[in-house]
C-alpha cells in the first residue's frame, strides 16, 4: 500500500483539455512493474508515467500502455517534464534549460525554453528504417484503397525508439476517411515489426500546419491516439530521409477530428542518409493534481 503524488497534464496542448492526456504519477522506486501495469489499465490513457530515482540521468521515468510497458515515448515525456516542472522538482532559468531523463531505451536530453509558454523539446534516436510494406497489405486494414498511398515513397516501419509502422497518404480527406479493421490490424502487426500506426498526409488541419496525422495501437487494447510524440518524430525522419519535405524543420498537427487538437514542433538534424537525431518539442497544461493510493 502506498500513496503517490499524482498529476494529469495534457502534452502538445495550447491549452487545457487539448493535445494528449497523459497521467504522471512520483515517487514510485517501490512499485513493482506489474503494480504500473495495473494502475495504467486503471487510469486507462495511452500512456502514464511513473517517476523515479536515477543514478545515471537526472531522473527516471517508465512509460505504460493500458496492454504493455514501452521503451521510449514523447507524449509522456513533454508531460512528465511538465510535470517535474508544475510540481518543483525541476527548476528552470529564464532562457534554456537542459536535462536528462532516464527511459527504459536508456537516457535521452530534453531542452526547456521560457517563459512562457515553456516549450519542452526531446531528442529521439537516430532512425532505423525497417521493413516495408506493399500498400495492398496495408491500406485496406484503414478502410482505404491501395491507390491512397502517397507515390514515389514506401509504407515502412521507421524507429527512433519505439518502431510505428508510417502509412503516408495523398490527401487530408484520406486520413480523415480512415475506419480501422482492427481484427485485421492485430494480423498486421502479429507478422509485422511495429508497435503501431502512424497515418499521415502533407498540410495541417490548420494553416499553421506542414503534416496533419491519426495514430493507432492494435489490439489487446485498441485505440485512436490523439497525439503521438513518437510517432511524430518517426514520421519526420521519414519525411527528410526520402526529400518529401525541403527543410528539415515542420509543425505537425494531430487530434483534431477527436475534438484534442494538438501541435508539435519538429527538427530533423543530420543529413538526409544519416540522421543524428529528431527533436520534437511542444507545450504542456496541468489538469489535476492529487494522489494515488493504492
């Protein structure tokens, strides 16, 4: 039995009750990985962080899905820095800060520039680009033709941490048009090299925006992610890697059909064939503060 500090905070939010919800909750080197488990199923959100000790960064965090623990993640890395920060845990300077944050991928560097808004930037890994996949085996899984793909470029699963298969398409319209067979999802994945699906077109949903995206996680547990940090960095690696976009620099826009609209600021850094790493940087708001008692 145990009580925790406990924080909801929306990631890659302009505002409350946008982006994606992500729960953080402190103090927890005691629990045990099944507990975590447990209390992500409870909180049922994508993800939900568990706050620790670190002897090799500043601190630690694990990230849970309802169904499984992943090794790296962005949404819940922008919340629970927000967290750290909203809470006291982490002081800030009035121009940049830097620190280290401790994933199950291993340690990673995070920037955190002020005042306000404070705009809270990871560093992903440097891509791997790994199997791909004709459209004819992907595109009727999302309710779409294979003429739907975006020519010239492959459906291929791409990692900077976590592997998401990227689904590129011609038109907002498609991705908006998306209905998942998730059944056939499941099969997908069960002879595929993903955790998940990243569906995505050139041009926001505002004007604002150079990419608009929907990501989804198979079953046991599925659903309709409304903002993926990862799956953002990943699909910006794919982007620059095959000289679909001319900067390496873009807004990526995501949520908005799910009533979360969300927004991230994205770099690539490194030449096209060899990418040194992906920020992906957004804002964040605190919802709830409390604890948990388990």
């Amino acid at each position: 039995m145990g009580t925790y500090p406990f924080y909801l905070v929306d990631a890659f939010a302009a505002g409350p009750l946008q982006g994606n919800p992500c729960a953080v909750l402190f103090d927890t080197e005691e629990m045990s990985a099944e507990i975590m488990q447990a209390v992500a199923q409870e909180m049922n959100l994508s993800e939900t962080s568990f706050v620790q000790r670190s002897n090799v960064a500043d601190f630690r965090a694990r990230y849970f899905t309802p169904s499984a623990e992943i090794p790296l993640a962005g949404h819940p890395t922008i919340a629970t820095t927000w967290a750290l920060i909203d809470s006291g845990r982490l002081s800030i300077g009035i121009k940049r800060t830097s620190f280290t944050l401790e994933l199950q991928d291993g340690p990673i560097r995070i920037d955190i520039d002020g005042p306000a808004p404070v705009r809270i930037t990871m560093e992903q890994r440097s891509p791997e680009f790994l199997r791909e996949y004709p459209p004819e085996d992907v595109l009727p899984t999302f309710g779409l033709e294979p003429d739907a793909a975006l020519p010239g470029v492959p459906i291929q699963t791409v990692s900077t941490g976590t592997p998401q298969i990227m689904i590129p398409v011609r038109t907002i319209d498609e991705v908006r048009r998306v209905r998942v067979d998730w059944d056939g999802l499941a099969r997908l994945k069960e002879n595929g090299d993903f955790f998940s699906a990243h569906v995505f077109c050139l041009g926001g949903a505002t004007e604002e925006g150079h990419t608009f995206a929907r990501h989804f996680v198979p079953p046991p547990l599925p659903f309709e992610d409304p903002f993926t940090g990862s799956g953002t960095g990943n699909m910006g690696a794919w982007l620059w890697h095959y000289g679909v976009i001319r900067e390496p620099v873009i807004v990526a826009e995501q949520g908005h059909g799910m009533n979360r609209p969300g927004r991230a600021f994205v770099e690539v850094v490194g030449d096209r064939n060899s990418i040194e790493t992906v920020r992906v940087g957004g804002t964040a708001v605190t919802i709830v503060r409390g604890e948990v008692t388990i």
